[in-house]
C-alpha cells in the first residue's frame, strides 16, 4: 500500500464537547482510529501535534487560555 494517512485531528474535539478536560479520552480515540487503518492495511503516517487551542479566535473568545494552554500541552505529550 503506498498511500500516504495525514492526520491532524483532535481539537475539534473541544469544540463540540465543551465538557471535554480529558485529553486522554481523545488520544485513545485516535489511536484507535489509527489501528483500524493499520488493520486493513495502512502504513504510512503523518501525525500532527494538537494545534495551539489558545490562539483560535473561537477559544479565545472564550477568555480561557490557561485551560486551553493546559489542554494543548496534556494532548501533545500524551500522544507521543
């Protein structure tokens, strides 16, 4: 298989599940998705860290960088 998976998911994950302070949860759900590609056949990925969720206008709006900050950094080192 030569395809080529880009995946760069995970934050909108906060924004349709504002109750979302679980990062974990998304990692998991991620690395589920990716085993299911691998399952039939997938190998070669690209993954992208979670985007800075701070600095989007819609969550800065919200006036909650420190959460968002926090929720970036959890992501990003749990999905190593």
């Amino acid at each position: 298989n030569q395809a080529f998976y880009m995946i760069w998911i995970g934050f909108n994950d906060y924004q349709y599940n504002r109750k979302t302070t679980r990062p974990s949860r998304i990692v998991k759900s991620i690395i589920n998705a990716m085993n299911d590609l691998l399952a039939v056949g997938a190998m070669n990925f690209l993954v992208f860290n979670q985007a800075p969720l701070q600095v989007f206008p819609y969550y800065r709006f919200m006036n909650q960088q420190t959460f968002y900050t926090e929720q970036t950094s959890l992501f990003n080192t749990q999905f190593r």
